[in-house]
C-alpha cells in the first residue's frame, strides 16, 4: 500500500512515541523506596514494588488489544502462586490484566478528548490463601494525544464592516479557532491563520487571527463588499497538520467622500398662469454616489428673480428638491423667471475636503404660460341695502368685472339662480346693475346673499364669480301682538283690585330704537265693572278685577279687548281678546275646577271618571262586533267539502274498470262529438245564484275556427260566472274538434245507436285486428251471432 508524504511522516511519529512508550512501560518496576509493611504472623518487610504512570496512545485501530504495561511483584518467583487484579475506573470493561503474569491490556479503541487519563488499583494476591501479598497501590493510566482533531470556527461564518478609504492596517475582526488536541503536548493544538481568498486587498495576523486592510482608498462606490476565506491549520502550520477553514464577508461602509453634482448646468419648465398656490413647478436632484446620511442634501435659491415667487425644499425620501409656488403667477405682469439653485451636503467629512467642494449650483428658468383666465370683479365681495319697501325695478347696486387677460374681451352678466331660487333680484347683462324683481320682505329674509356670474363673450366657458351681500332694511310693516296665548283665570272669591295677568307684546319689525309699546283697553270694553287694565310702561301690562267675587253658573268665561300700539313711524296698533276663565279656587288661590258643567255631574264622580266608562263600553261593544263577525264568516265558506267539489280531475285505475258503463269518474259528455246539442250547467262546487241561457249547438265549421270558438266559450263561462272561486284556476278540456274522415273507433255512442255496424272489414286487416274481428263480425265462425 503506497503513503503520502503526511501519511508516511505521521505514521513514523506514531511508531517512534509507541516504541518510547513501551520501553518506559518495561521499567516500571524498578526498586525505589518503600513504607514498611506488617503482615500478621510476620516479620517487618520493606515495600517491594512501586506503581508508576502507564502511557498508551489514543485512537489505537488495531484487532487485538493493546498493550499498556506489566505489574511484577519482587514475591513473584513465576510459579505461579501470585495472583494479580486490577480494580477502578474501566478496570474489566476498558483495561484487563491477566493474573498469573500481570500483563495490562486495552481492549476498546481510546479517545483523549473523551478521557484524558484512568485511575487504577492494583493488588498482588497468593492464589492459595487470596491474602495480598503486596499493599493495594493506585495508579494512572494516562492517554496519549494525537493529532487527530482539526482546528475549528465555533463562530463562523463571520460578518464584518470596515469603512471605505481606511488606511492600511485598519482591523476588521478577529477569527477564532479552536483545536480539540492536547495544547500541552508537542503541536497538535497550536494554530497558525492564513488567508485563502481575499488578497490583495485583506490580510491576516497568524498568531492572532486578526484580519486587517492591506491596500488604501479602498471604494465603496467601486465595490462594497469583499468574501474572504481563512484557514486555521495545527501543526503550527508544518505539513501534515490538520486545518479547517471559515468565510468571512466584509462590507465596507459607506462615508461622505463624494460631493453632490447637478447632472445639467441649466433646467427649464413650462408653468401655466392658473396654476395655483403651493402647486409643484418641477423636482430636481444632484447626484451623490454616498448614501444614508452622508447622501443628505439641503437645497437653497442663492439668486435670481423669482426668490419671492418660488420655494424650494427637500424630499426626505428621495433627497430631491422640490420647487413650489409661493405666489400666483400673472402672464400679463411676468412672462419668466430665473433661479440660481444651490444643493449641499448637510453632513461634511474634514477628511475629503480635499476633493473639492461638498456643493454644486445650476440654474432653472422657469417660463410662465398664458391661459385664457376668467373675468375677474374688482371685489371679491360686494354688501349692498334696500328698504322692504321699494318698489319692483329699484336700483340696488352695480358690480363690475373685467377680463385679465390682453385681450380683454367684453363681459356679460347673470345671476346664479341656485342663489335666488325667488328671482327677487335682476341684473342688466352689459352694466352690472342689480335692481328689484319683487316685493321684499324683511321679516322673511333680512339678508340675501347672491352669487353674480360674469362670462367672457368670446368664450363663455370662462366665468368669474363674485358674491353680493342685499340687506333688508326694515320699515314699519306689521301691528303688535300678544306675546304669547295667554291662559288667564280668575277665582270665584277674587277680591277688587287683585292682579290676575301680566301680559307682553311683540313685534316682528326691528326699530333702530327698540320696540315701545302701549297698552289700553278697547273703547266698548273701557266702561266694563269686571276688569281694567294698568300700563305698566315698559312693555308690559297688567290685569286686574274690579268687582268683588265671580260666579261660574252666571257667566264662566269673559272675553276682554286689548288694545296695542307700537311706537313706529306711522305706528301700527291692533286689538287682541285675552280669555279670562272663572273658576274654583282653594284658600291659596290656585285653579281647582273652571269648567260649569261640573255643578249637574253627580257628587264625587269627575269628568275624568266618566270618560273611562264610555271609553270601557265602546272597547265592549267593538269586541262583540268582532265576534259576530267572525261567526258570521265561519257559516259562509268560501269553498264545500270534498264530496261537493266536483270539477274536472283525472283518476287513475289500477283494474280495467267497468267500460263505457262507468261514467261516475267523470264527465263523458265532455268527450263526446261537439255537434250534440250542450246543455247549460252549472257549477256544482258552489250554489248557483245566476241561471245561464243554453248555448246554441256547433254548426259544422272549419276546424280552427271550432277550437277557437270552443275556447272562447269556456274562457266567457269562466268569466262571467258568479259562482267562480275568488282564486285563478288552471281547466284542461279533452277536445279533438269536429271529427275525421276515418271517424272514431270508440264505441262510447253506441249506448244510443240502433243501427247495426258492419265490423267485417276488420278480417282483412291482419292477425293483429283478428280479436277484433271475432268480436265485432257477422260471419259463420263468429263468437258472437
């Protein structure tokens, strides 16, 4: 079997440790000092034997056991009369000893990183009394390492950033490797990094792990992300080491080493006039190749005509500037307008200041359109007043409006009328004058509030509006009231002078100076001896008796005039009728009873008492009614039993029935030839209460026309029969028309025909009419003579 190179130069270090361990295995028996040891029945003896350290190597692949060392005892003469035995950690399972030479095997394949080492005990007995002849002594059995774990990245993968333009010698991260192997045995556990994958641009620290940058100005915006792949390798690195590898990706991060640049040095944009406030005229943008923060731009106009007119800010998603309208623009006033714009970052590295500098200009013309606008009034709002009273066709007032643009076309006037549903107003097409349509009326509507449209001649399709504020002014138009209906009561025991209402006016007009009204009454009711009237100077007046006690059986209710004027320009007066009730009162004065029916009700019963008795008889007299009504209804079915209820129906036989003589099924006459003479019937589900005229016989007419006159006389018997279920019915009639040149074989007739019929025809027919024949045939052979 060829080797490789490693094979060959790791199997040679095997066999030299083997060969070292088996010499110092052989001489572990020397004599060195000893305790002394008592035996009963003995003599003091010095201690000859001494336990030293076994060696045996890990991962041992062979098929029989390996040897791990000899236990000899200074009793033992070899013959065979010194047992030895082996107790403790694997001892029997792991280790075995043989016992009449001592020899230690392994019998399992060992692992150090599983176990590092055995402790043992080890004893000399005579086999024929099994008493030792040598005190119990422990010792190790210690696993030999090997080089036969490689280094491992617990960690890796591995991620890592680094900024861009950093230094040589920058540190990234630092990678670990672990080895299982022993670290203080020869160089199985001693690691030396490489670099794989990654020159030129990354290097690594051997010893440490540590990876650096190994070349400058290493760009993002060029590449900006890097894969690296290191290598641990034991050994120190020497051929034949084990080594395993890890990936590491480095990114590098971005700083602000690239200054915003506008793409052009000049924009223009077209702007309508009518575009409004706020609106965007345009979005620019400078170029950054950073990005995040250091991409972070703010926008400026620097100079140019439009610093009033125009603003700028900044997308914060997209770090555009975004120009907007601060003003309304005006063709007729300025046609263009030029910016300068300025872009910068707004986070700066004193680093890269040497590239120059962090901000860039370009310029923006910006062109303003002209759009046919609208006319436009010279008030966005016009107030104008008028009097309730003017006349229809008053001049109110005059708007006026004018169209912007230089041509300046003629302006025709209207009303919205969605604004004036009334029509109280006018306007003349050409002036503007807003004049009176109708009576006004203030009380109605004080104010109205119109919307004038105003169109260009040329193109009607432009339309200003201006809006025009008519306030009514009041004049003197409507007589005063009472405030309010007045429920005035006076008592039976009143005394002369007793105050029974204070009453109040109204007035729907609206002096400059407030209402003033006076009260009085009326000239007929001036000398009354029941009531009189006190002005009470501000707006009020009040009642009171003049008579001493009132009583209801002679007059219960009185009816006193007032009259009111206001103190308009000319005034208006009217005279209102206050109701005053008398009636019962209690000793504090307060209303008990004011109606005069109440003296002939019986004593204790009220008017409240009785309406229940009347409302309990009617609610009595309408359920008895109810069920009348119902009885009545039960008697008077709309539709008889079953046995009454005979129409047309289809029953079905499971025999062969009786022939022709049963016709109790049904109805045969319906089947019969329509030239017999019909009788009228009635309908036998519900008693007839009208008796129809017998129909006229069928004459002998075409076909069509008798199926039509066929169902024509059924569907007007249906119609105009009273005696008709309130319900749609579905009838089907068994109707064949008027016959056929071959006519019927149907013996349904013969009932009434006496004249013989000759069936013998029915012979020639064939076997199949055979039966027919015997039946209906007059020859010799004929069943029946």
């Amino acid at each position: 079997m060829k080797l490789g190179k490693v094979e060959f130069c790791h199997f040679l270090q095997i066999l030299a440790l083997f060969l070292c361990l088996s010499g110092m295995n052989q001489a572990e028996l020397t004599r060195s000092r000893s305790k002394p040891y008592f035996q009963s029945g003995r003599t003091r003896t010095k201690r000859s034997w001494v336990w030293n350290q076994f060696f045996v190597l890990e991962e041992y692949m062979g098929t029989d056991p390996l040897y791990v060392g000899k236990l000899h005892s200074d009793v033992d003469k070899g013959d065979g009369s010194i047992k030895y035995i082996l107790s403790g950690e694997g001892a029997s399972s792991i280790f075995i000893i043989d016992e009449n030479t001592g020899d230690i095997h392994a019998t399992k394949r060992l692992d150090r990183e599983e176990q590092a080492y055995y402790t043992l005990r080890a004893q000399a007995l005579d086999r024929l009394t099994n008493k030792p002849v040598e005190p119990e002594s422990e010792f190790v059995i210690k696993i030999q390492d090997i080089n036969d774990n490689e280094p491992k990245f617990l960690d890796g993968p591995y991620t890592a950033g680094v900024p861009e333009m950093s230094p040589v010698g920058t540190s990234v991260v630092q990678v670990t490797a672990t080895d299982a192997d022993d670290p203080t045995y020869g160089n199985s556990a001693r690691v030396v990094y490489s670099i794989l994958q990654g020159q030129p641009y990354f290097s690594v620290e051997p010893k440490t792990g540590v990876i650096k940058t190994a070349l400058p100005n290493m760009d993002r915006e060029a590449k900006d992300q890097y894969l690296l792949v290191i290598q641990a390798k034991d050994m120190v690195g020497q051929n034949g080491g084990l080594s395993g590898t890890t990936s590491v990706t480095v990114t590098l991060t971005d700083v602000n080493d690239n200054p915003p640049r506008f793409p052009r040095r000049s924009y223009q944009y077209n702007v309508p006039e009518s575009l409004p406030v706020a609106s965007v005229v345009a979005r620019i943008k400078a170029a950054d190749a950073d990005v995040g923060p250091n991409a972070e731009m703010e926008y400026k106009i620097v100079d140019g005509d439009g610093l009033g007119v125009f603003k700028i800010s900044v997308d914060k998603d997209t770090q555009e500037g975004i120009i907007t309208i601060q003003k309304e623009l005006d063709f007729e006033a300025k046609t263009s307008y030029t910016l300068r714009i300025e872009a910068a970052n707004m986070h700066v590295d004193p680093r890269f200041l040497s590239l120059g500098p962090f901000s860039d200009m370009t310029t923006v013309k910006i062109i303003v359109e002209d759009v046919d606008e609208p006319p436009v009034f010279t008030s966005r709002l016009y107030s104008m007043v008028v009097s309730e009273a003017a006349k229809v066709g008053t001049i109110i007032g005059t708007v006026a409006a004018h169209d912007p643009d230089a041509s300046n076309s003629p302006v025709r006037y209207s009303i919205d009328r969605n604004t004036d549903l009334e029509r109280y107003f006018n306007i003349d097409a050409n002036s503007g004058v807003i004049t009176t349509a109708k009576s006004l009326d203030r009380e109605t509507n004080a104010i109205h509030n119109i919307t004038v449209l105003a169109m260009e001649s040329q193109n009607p399709a432009q339309i200003g509006r201006g809006y025009v504020a008519i306030t009514i002014l009041d004049i003197n138009d409507n007589a005063p009231e009472f405030a309010m209906e007045y429920e005035t009561t006076v008592c039976e025991n009143a005394q002369p002078g007793q105050v029974i209402q204070k009453i109040s006016a109204i007035d729907k007009d609206d002096p400059p100076n407030g209402h003033q009204f006076y009260f009085s009454l009326t000239a007929e009711a001036a000398n009354n001896h029941n009531f009189t009237l006190q002005d009470n100077k501000d707006n009020t007046a009040t009642v009171l008796t003049k008579r001493n006690g009132f009583r209801r059986q002679e007059q219960s209710v009185f009816y006193l005039p007032i009259f009111i004027v206001d103190s308009g320009s000319p005034s208006l007066s009217s005279t209102n009728t206050l109701t005053i009730r008398v009636c019962d009162c209690d000793a504090d004065g307060i209303a008990q009873t004011c109606n005069a029916e109440a003296y002939i009700l019986p004593a204790g019963l009220s008017t409240g008492a009785l309406i229940a008795i009347l409302a309990c008889v009617l609610t009595l007299l309408v359920l008895v009614l109810l069920i009348v009504t119902m009885r009545r209804r039960k008697k008077e079915p709309l539709i008889f039993d079953e046995e009454r209820d005979i129409r047309e129906n289809i029953v079905r036989y499971d025999d062969e029935g009786g022939g022709e003589e049963d016709t109790e099924a049904f109805d045969m006459a319906a089947l019969r030839n329509l030239n017999v003479m019909r009788d009228t019937k009635t309908r036998r589900d519900v008693t007839p209460e009208i008796q129809f005229l017998s129909r006229p016989t069928f004459k002998s007419i075409p076909d069509n026309v008798i199926f039509r006159e066929f169902i024509w006389e059924r569907l007007k018997e249906a119609d105009v029969d009273p005696c008709a279920p309130p319900y749609d019915s579905l009838q089907t009639y068994a109707f064949e028309g008027n016959g056929s040149v071959a006519e019927s074989l149907s013996s349904l007739d013969s009932i009434s025909s006496n004249s013989d019929q000759n069936y013998d025809y029915l012979s020639d027919w064939g076997p199949r009419f055979k039966r027919l024949a015997d039946m209906y045939g007059t020859g010799p052979d004929c069943l029946y003579s």
